[in-house]
C-alpha cells in the first residue's frame, strides 16, 4: 500500500515537472487565467479535479482488482 502512495506521488511529480520543462510559458499563463477567476470558482475547480481524480483511481482499481472497492 506504501509502494503504490509513493508511486502515485512519484508519478505525479514526474508529470508535473514534465509541464514546468516542456512549457514554462503555458504555466505562466495558466497561473494568470487562475488568479482571474474568483475563490468560488477556483473551489469548484479543484472539486471537480478531485472527483475526477478519484474516479480515475476507483476505475484503475476496478480494473486491476476485478472489482469495485
């Protein structure tokens, strides 16, 4: 259980350094777009990236443990 955190965490920094390598300019923009929207907005935001990252992490396990949780 241990191996599979650190292998998430891993891999998100992994994909997240890739952004910062490939496109620094992008990041910039993308962090001036946030900062445009109100707190409500970005709340919904980061809801809505959560719930899709928990159905992609249900779906993976779903897959991989021929089951649902």
């Amino acid at each position: 259980m241990i191996a599979l955190a650190l292998i998430a965490i891993g891999l998100v920094f992994f994909v997240e350094g890739l952004v910062y390598v490939l496109a620094p300019s992008f990041v910039e923009e993308l962090l001036d777009m946030l900062r445009s929207l109100s707190l409500e907005q970005r709340r919904i935001m980061g809801g809505m990236a959560a719930v899709a990252g928990a159905s992609l992490v249900w779906a993976g396990h779903a897959l991989t443990a021929g089951g649902a949780f």
